[in-house]
C-alpha cells in the first residue's frame, strides 16, 4: 500500500543522506524514491549508508526538476521546519499519513536541500505542508532522519490499515469515495498556467507588479483538491473570457 508513495529529495548535497533515506524507507516499507538533481550519485557513500537497501538505490529516478518529480501525482506534501510568509494547510506526521495512506491517489513527499529548506515556489506546488513538531529553537532535522519520521508514521497508520480492515471497520478517508479522479500535478500546472495568462489579459493581474495574486490563487485551488472535471470546466472558463475579449478586440 505504500508503493503509491514517492519520496522526492531536491537538490541533496550530501550522497551519504540519500543512502541514509534508502535505507530509512526501506525499513519502513518505502520503495519509490525520486532525485531532483542530486550534487552528487550514484556514489559509493550512498551504497554505504544505504547498507542493505541497495535495491532502493538502484531503481531511484534521476529527474531535472521538480515538476518532472510529481507530473503524475494527484496529492503532493511538502515538508518544512519552519513557517512561511503565506500559510499553507500544515498538518504533523501523523495527520498527514491518515490523509495520505488511506487515499486511493499517487502521492508524493517532498524533502528539501540541506543547507535551505524547499524554495517558496517549490511549497506553493504541494497540496499539504508537514512540519514535525521539532523544538522552536532548533527545528530543522537532518534530511533523512526527517524521511525517517514521516516514513514511520507512514507505517504505523498502514499497519491501523490493516488491523481494522480485518474487523471491517470503514474509516472514513480523504477521496477515497470520489466519483471522478483526481487531477494531477501536470494538470493543476496547466491550470495555474491558464488562470495566469487569463487574469493578465483581463488586467487583473499586473505582471510588473504581481504581489502575491498567484500564491493566493493556488492555495486556494489546493485547498479544494479538484478533479479532472472540475479543470476542465475552470479551463473551459477561462477559454470562454479568452475568446469573448479577443471578440471584443482587446
Ligand atoms: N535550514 C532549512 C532546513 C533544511 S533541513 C530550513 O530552514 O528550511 C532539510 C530538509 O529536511 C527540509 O527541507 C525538510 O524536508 C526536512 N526537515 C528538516 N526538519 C524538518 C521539520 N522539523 N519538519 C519537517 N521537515 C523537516
């Protein structure tokens, strides 16, 4: 049931904490691990830290960017040690693996560089931020014990699967009673793309003086976790104002 979850590393500078991430989620039941421009692997301190899961290793993907990474995920979570300028929905390791394990879609959690953290506009790309709990003074983890935390809880909401799943029990889960799939990542990107130009056409949206307008409109949409239908219809808005102005000739 874990196989639908992908962890994906941005930019890691050390190949010893992506060995360290192999073996952490092999431990916990993780197989599916993505690098988005690593500094530096394959490598030997890799495989060493690894240890035993070398098979983790050997099938990773190498992609150039995080797009690339979660293309075809449907319920992306971001990690982060500290707050930012615009909120996002935050939940703990725990909450998130009750809203990610029982769903039924491609999720993806995503780790950041080392020295920095994910970028604002990396966040602004997930549905979910994850902060473990880590004292205020002293909150940033290393990158793979920070996997290991949120792979554990992962585990431990999968092995509450299961045990219920025996005594029939039917908890109530995040989009698993959906009568339409869930859009993706590359289509949600497509959409933000589309509600991008369209607002600047309409003169909404100054793009010498952006402000936080798109930020905005993306959590927004995020929060409501659309489905492919729902795109379709946003798009096929958007395309109607796009045809109505060029109508008009404006
Ligand atoms: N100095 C950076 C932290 C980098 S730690 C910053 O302030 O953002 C490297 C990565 O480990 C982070 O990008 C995140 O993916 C993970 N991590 C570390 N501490 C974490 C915490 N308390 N909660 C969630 N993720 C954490």
């Amino acid at each position: 049931m874990l196989e639908k979850v992908r962890i994906v590393l941005v930019n890691t500078t050390h190949p010893g904490n992506i060995g360290g991430v192999a073996r952490a989620m092999k431990n916990m039941g993780l197989s599916d691990l993505c690098l988005v421009e690593p500094k530096e692997f394959p490598s030997e301190v890799a495989d060493a830290r690894a240890s035993g899961a070398l098979d983790i290793l050997a099938n990773v993907t190498v992609v150039s960017n995080l797009q690339e990474a979660l293309a075809d995920c449907q319920l992306v979570v971001g990690t982060s040690a500290r707050e930012r300028h615009i909120p996002w929905p935050l939940v703990n390791p725990r909450e998130m693996a009750s809203i990610v394990v029982p769903a039924p879609q491609k999720a993806a959690i995503v780790f950041g560089r080392e020295d920095r953290g994910l970028t604002n506009e990396e966040l602004q790309l997930c549905h979910h931020h994850v902060n473990i709990p880590s004292v205020e003074n002293f909150s940033s983890l290393n990158v793979a014990a920070a996997v290991q935390v949120i792979a554990y809880e992962l585990r431990m909401e999968q092995l509450a699967m299961e045990k219920q799943e025996s005594v029939g029990s039917d908890r109530p889960s995040w989009g698993t009673d959906w009568d339409i799939e869930l859009a993706d990542h590359e289509e949600l990107e497509r959409m933000f793309a589309h509600l991008e130009e369209t607002l600047v056409d309409i003169e909404f949206l100054d793009p010498e003086n952006p402000r936080q307008l798109m930020p905005r409109m993306r959590r927004l949409f995020m929060r409501a976790v659309p489905d492919k239908v729902e795109v379709n219809v946003l798009r096929g808005v958007l395309k109607a104002m796009q045809r109505k102005l060029a109508k008009s000739g404006r």
